[in-house]
C-alpha cells in the first residue's frame, strides 16, 4: 500500500469517527439514554453505528459522514 493510500484512509477512518462523535453529542443533546457506539466492541459493524434508548424505546443508528471538495 503506497503512502497516498495509507494517508486517505488515515483520513476516510478519522471523519468517520468525526461523524460518530457528533451523532453522540446530537443523541445526548436530545436526552437519549443508554448510548452505545457499536464499534467500539467491533470495528464496521454491519448494520449499524450507535445504539441508544429514549422513552423506553430502542433506536439503532447509521452513522455517515463525507467531506466532499470544491474547487
């Protein structure tokens, strides 16, 4: 793997994690209980990124993130 290679998925991984932080900070704003970050057991999980509760209901949440460039 060439070192442009390992430097865009450095960057692909980290946004990714951006995006999750900011879904949690989101969840927590609006008083969800009980928030997970499903990969933090296993990394890509498949279905899902965050699993959390509110009123006695569970929610299971996919996280995207993109940065997309103009010139």
């Amino acid at each position: 793997m060439s070192l442009d290679n390992k430097k865009e998925a450095a960057r692909k991984k980290s946004l990714g994690e951006l995006g999750e932080l900011f879904a949690v900070k989101a969840l927590v704003d609006k008083q969800f209980d009980r928030i997970r970050n499903l990969n933090d057991k296993f990394m890509n999980e498949t279905f899902a990124d965050i699993e959390c509760d509110k009123n006695g209901e569970r929610f299971v949440i996919s996280v995207k993130a993109r940065n997309k460039y103009q010139i």
